[in-house]
C-alpha cells in the first residue's frame, strides 16, 4: 500500500519553500504535494527533474493545473512536448489540456520537505493537465480531486493534527488463507 502523503503537515500560518532558487509563499491551511510531470509515453520519472510543490486541492474539479512558466521552469517541459488532448475555458480563457503523468513524490512522515525513500509514484491524468497561460492562476500548481478520484487514491485529513496522508486503496482478500487454516 504505497503512501503518497505521509502525515503532510498543513500548518495555520505561511510558510516559505524554495523551488528552483525561487522563494514560494505557502499561505495557511494549504497541503502541499511534491510532484514531477513526465510525457505520458514515460513510464518512469525523470531522474533528473526536481519534484515541485503543489496544492491538493479537492475543490478543484480537474486533475492537475500548472502555468506555463510552472510547466518550463520548475517541470523542465515545453508545452509542445506534451500532446493536446483538448481545451476547457476557465475565467474566460481556452485552456489547453495536455497529455501528462504525474509523478508524486512521498514524504518523509511528518515533513513537508523531506522526501521519503520511496520513488515517486505515477497518477494518471487521462483528461490531461490543464496549462494556464501566465498569470494569476493558479500561483502554485493545483492537484485536484480528480487525480485523486480517477486513481483509486484515498485521502484522510486530521484536522486536529493538522496533517493529511494520502494513500493507494488498502488491499484485503478475506479468502486468501489456506483451507487448512479453519482445519
């Protein structure tokens, strides 16, 4: 049962995380996802790419939104390396969607920027991610509810802890054990 989110910690006030060099405003309350984009033929993450922060996000309807800076700068992509799967309006705007996997990279348990052992694991984006033009929106990427949806993936917030754990489906097969075991 791989663990994506081990006990994210979302804290009440901002914070302040570094991508790329670049200082990043991490406003209260915000759980963030360290993830990696990959064209959706790589069945592999890209060593060599950084993982970045995202906000999970489960009032946004769509899997993954990232500006076009975000996608160059911080996932080391082109748009034009990624294939057109269609266009959506938002705010007024076409917004391209774009053939992806995301790659989520687990925590340490506890921490907000310390990387679990673990490899990243791979979400299936198969409407696309949504790429903004700059702007705005979205400050930082966006991990939406339906990344979390169409992957199976369960997520248990404990307010009172103020940490949340995202996890793939724990596995249980009652009939599993040998007849010889009620003997």
């Amino acid at each position: 049962m791989p663990i994506l989110l081990n006990r994210m910690l979302f804290p009440e006030q901002q914070g302040e995380i570094v991508v790329h060099g670049e200082r990043v405003r991490v406003l209260p309350d915000q759980i963030i996802v360290w993830v990696s984009l990959s064209r959706r033929s790589l069945t592999e993450a890209n060593p060599a790419t950084d993982p970045f922060p995202a906000i999970l996000d489960t009032g946004h309807n769509h899997s993954f939104a990232i500006t076009t800076r975000h996608l160059i700068e911080w996932a080391d992509l082109n748009p034009d390396e990624l294939a057109t799967r269609g266009a959506v309006r938002d705010r007024g705007q076409r917004i391209e969607l774009r053939q992806a996997n995301i790659w989520v990279h687990p925590n340490e348990s506890g921490k907000r920027e310390e990387f679990a052992l673990s490899g990243p694991f791979r979400l299936k984006a198969k409407q696309g991610i949504a790429v903004y033009p700059e702007g705005d929106f979205p400050r930082l990427p966006i991990l939406g509810l339906r990344a979390i949806a169409e992957n199976g993936l369960v997520l248990k917030v404990d307010g009172a802890r103020r940490e949340a754990t995202l996890r793939t489906p724990t596995r249980w097969w009652p009939f599993s054990l040998s007849r010889s075991t009620f003997g």
